[in-house]
C-alpha cells in the first residue's frame, strides 16, 4: 500500500517512458522551424507500440504548449505548441494511448514564462501600472520583472497573486479534462509550498485520480511533499548515488542514499530515474560501460516510481554542457519508427526483463532495502515489503562476489536476472562474477 495519502492507486503500477517531444520529432533546434501542419505530434503517437513492447505503462511528456524555442519558456498553456501541431493531433495521442494501456503525464512550467506570453506583453507594454502587473515578481523595488535562474527570456510568476493561482488551476483542469494523468512540475523547487498548497487541492476535487510529482533537486524532499501537497518529487539525491558510487567503487555512498530513500518512502514514494532530458545520459556518465545494467538493477528492484527516458533502451550516449545549446546532445531526433537494427538490442533486452520482473512485483514500489554485504566494491542488499522479498547483488570489482541468502534469514533461491544467463534451478548460494550482477528470488 502506498504512504502516500494524495498518491492514486494506479501509480503503484506505473512505469514511465520519458519523451522530450520538440527534440525527439526535431522540432527543436531545427532549421528552418517546423510548421504546425507538418502535425509531428503525430510522430510520438506513431511511436506508442515501442514502450508497451518495452514494458512501459506510460508515457510522460515533456513540453507540448506554445513557447519560442525548448518549451520551457511557454507563451501559451492552452494551445498545443504548433511546431508539434494542434489540439486534435494532442487528443489522437491521448486516444491511442488509452487504447494500449499507456497513461499520460504532461510537464507543467508553472515557475516561469516565455517573454511572449501574452500577460508579460501587457505589462510591458502597459508600464508598472497596469493590471497584468501582478502576474509577475518585481525585482527588488524596482520596475523590472524576476527572471529565472538570471534567464533573461524566463519571466517568474507572481505566485502570491490570486490571478495566477487560478490561471495555473484551470490549465491544469484543461488537459486532465482532455485525458492527461497528471502532471510533473517543473522547477517546482523554485516555487513557494504555499502556491501548490493552494492550487493542487483544487485540482484534485474534480481529479481525485490525477498524480503531481514536482521537480525537486536539492532539499528537504519530505518536507516540500507535505507542505506543497506532492504526490511524489524527483529523486535526484539517488540519481547522483548511483552513477557516483558504481564510478568511485564506493557502494557506502549508495547505501546511505538508499538509508534516506527508505525514509522517504515512509510518507511518499519519489519518481526514481538513471536518466532524463536534463541530464547526461547513463551510457555518457558512466566510466565503465558494464555497469550500466547495474544502474537498471537499481533502477527495477528499489522503492519508486521509475522512468525510463527514451534512447536509454538502447545505450544512447549524450553529454549535457553547461553552455547555450548544451541539452541538444541529450535531446536528440528520433527516426519516425523504431529502429530495426539490432544496436544496442542487449541493453533494451534487460531494460525489458527488468521491468518485466518490476511489473510481476508490483510490492516494489513502496518496498525497503537493507543492506546484507556492503564493501567499497561490493554490495548485497534485500528488498522486501513483508514477505515479499528479492536479493540484490552487484559487483564492481576484481573479485568475485560469493552470494547466499539463506545465511541472512532468507530461503534458497534462483537467479531471475543477471550479467550471467538466468538459471532456473533453485540454489543455496551463487557467485557473481567480476563486473557482474544478479537477482535472486526466494524459492517457494
């Protein structure tokens, strides 16, 4: 059962399969800039078979409402970006959706707008004076507007004002009326509690069913889920443990992140991921190219809802710079159907089982981790939610790593996922190989 008392049960079975749209139909950076009756919207929708092949139960969108260029700096909430299309090429996607079991998440910039937004356009134009005013913070006593993060073409919203407290409401009631699931707020985290707090209550009486995960990067993760009314926010904390420990060879860092996850999953369960459009890509960050199913193993076994964004399937490599243009590695164009080759089928291929082994195990999504062998190199955890219960093994050093969970209270096992071929007979200990990994599951 989910700790969440705002989460919807449906959650408890989600996995996601993250697409950033602009960049995946090359709608942005293109030139010369597409045209909304080329309807690329189209081209994710023609897309939909892939993540339920891989396991997905949904599809989380980023940015799909008018802005100049990424999508993060929005001129129009209501209107579907026409680089992308229109309101019908958004419903064909949503219908097609609904019809192969897939939910759909949007990615809400409610922080900030684009400077074409057509309430800044009014108060520029209107001087400090007029009423659009308010929908935006002054810096200081001056007459100039906030911006975001010194991002002169991101204008931040007046959240105190009662105008945009319920401009954020009815846009987000539009599209869950349109058949959206929810929403992932974007730097949520720049946002006051209060604001959320007074915005998705609201929300939620008319879409009891609806899940809100703000992005969150640094912080008091269960404090802003209380105080804003999140169901969920983004576990940055562990990202960074993960990619860190397997470079470093230092599982003790790992471990006391997943000793924090354990305690967030008291009150919430956060939206986990090894890769999303704001990163560099797992394949990219990690030195050692083996340990890349050892972040999947992760990924699939610990409390969360997971993500998996799109390209990682298949090794996609992409380096995020801090610099003008530095996402477009990470956010690339994608063919308009799947590929057909077989490159880098093997890391699909466990992406595939893993969430196979997540999907036959729905207790996962609030269950805890305790470690059981814990070295520089070496880590053995169990994760259970009462007697349910699998063994986690991964080994990033020279040595073999001998594994038996029956000497830590548990029974025999088989191997149900590994670097090795799954074996099927039932086993009183194993060992994993150097570089290697393994899943072991009790037997009955």
């Amino acid at each position: 059962m989910s700790p969440s008392s705002h989460e919807p049960d449906w959650v408890a079975h989600a996995i996601w399969w993250q697409v950033y749209p602009l960049g995946f139909v090359g709608a942005f950076p293109a030139e010369p800039a597409p045209t909304a009756d080329e309807h690329r919207l189209n081209r994710v929708t023609d897309w939909l078979d892939h993540p339920v092949a891989l396991g997905a139960s949904g599809i989380a969108l980023g940015p799909v409402f008018a802005s100049r260029t990424h999508g993060y700096d929005t001129t129009d909430h209501l209107r579907i970006d026409p680089r992308l299309g229109e309101d019908a090429d958004f419903d064909r996607l949503v219908a097609e959706a609904r019809g192969r079991g897939l939910r759909v998440l949007l990615d809400g910039v409610f922080n900030h707008v684009g400077t074409d937004f057509a309430k800044y356009r009014e108060a520029v134009d209107g001087g400090p004076d007029h009423p659009s005013s308010s929908w935006f913070r002054l810096r200081g006593k001056q007459s100039r507007f906030e911006t975001f993060e010194g991002h002169d073409g991101l204008i931040a919203l007046n959240h105190d004002s009662p105008e945009v407290v319920d401009y954020v409401v009815d846009v987000m009631s539009h599209w869950l009326d349109r058949g959206a699931d929810g929403w992932r707020l974007d730097a949520a985290y720049a946002v006051p509690d209060r604001f959320w707090a007074a915005v998705l209550p609201r929300v939620r009486q008319a879409h009891p069913d609806a899940w809100f995960v703000g992005e969150v990067i640094h912080g008091d993760y269960a404090a802003m889920v209380d105080a804003a009314t999140f169901d969920s926010v983004t576990q940055y904390e562990l990202w960074k443990a993960v990619w860190s420990s397997l470079n470093d060879g230092n599982f003790h860092e790992l471990d006391h992140a997943l000793r924090r996850h354990d305690e967030f999953l008291e009150t919430f369960v956060p939206m986990t991921f090894v890769g999303n459009h704001d990163v560099t890509r797992i394949a990219s960050k990690l030195d050692d190219p083996r340990h890349v199913e050892h972040a999947l193993a992760l990924l699939f076994t610990i409390g969360g809802t997971p993500s998996v964004y799109a390209g990682d399937e298949w090794g996609y490599r992409g380096v995020k710079e801090d610099r003008f243009g530095g996402d477009d590695a990470v956010r690339p164009e994608f063919d308009p159907v799947p590929p057909e080759t077989n490159l880098g089928d093997d890391v699909r291929r466990t992406h595939q089982h893993l969430i196979g082994l997540r999907r036959r195990h729905p207790w996962l999504h609030a269950a805890r981790t305790t470690a059981l062998t814990l070295t520089n190199e070496q880590y053995l955890y169990r994760v259970g939610d009462g007697d349910h219960a699998l063994y986690v093994a991964l080994n990033v050093g020279e040595e073999p790593m001998r594994v038996a969970p029956a000497e830590h209270g548990g029974r025999n096992g088989r191997i149900v996922a590994g670097s090795g071929a799954p074996a099927d007979d039932v086993v009183s200990e194993t060992t994993v190989a150097p570089h290697g990994w393994a899943i072991v599951e009790p037997a009955d």
